[in-house]
C-alpha cells in the first residue's frame, strides 16, 4: 500500500485539475493522478473498513485529496461515478 501525500482526481481535459498535477510535480509532492477521461477510472474499490482506497492496481492510503468533477471532455456517467466514490472516501 502506498501512502501518497495527495491524490489528484480529475480530468485531464480540465485546466484547473492540470494546473494542480502541474503544480504538484513542480513543487516534488507525491502524488497520485486519477485520470476521470480514462475507462480505468472506473476501476475504484473501497473497503469501508479501512482506510485504503484500490484504484486499478494502485492501493492507497492518501493523505489529502483533490477532487473534482470534470465538466469538459468525459462521460458525464464515468464522470460522476468516479467522483461520487472518491467524495465518499
């Protein structure tokens, strides 16, 4: 399990979720970006009894969140199921 100081989740055709990634690198912050433009976003699984998060592949324990829902270039289905999930991690 991976404990990321952030996890970013968001759209890569957002600006506003990019210039976070953006930032984030640039300041060398570990952080996760979850991609809601992708079909593997859908590949979320959270046990409510503990605190790790499965994304695909990745399991994680995040420190701090970024969320947001992508209103630009997606599914507004795979959109919204993403962002539900994550808001109620």
């Amino acid at each position: 399990m991976r404990t990321p100081a952030l996890l970013i989740v968001g759209g890569e055709s957002d600006p506003n979720t990019q210039r976070i990634v953006d930032q984030a690198h640039l300041h060398e912050l570990d952080y996760v970006f979850w991609n809601s433009d992708n079909d593997i976003c859908r590949q979320i699984a959270w046990d409510f009894s503990t605190p790790t998060l499965d994304l695909g592949d990745l399991s994680l324990a995040p420190k701090a969140v970024f969320l947001r829902y992508n209103v630009f270039d997606s599914d507004p289905f795979q959109n919204r199921s993403c962002f539900v999930t994550i808001q109620s991690y």
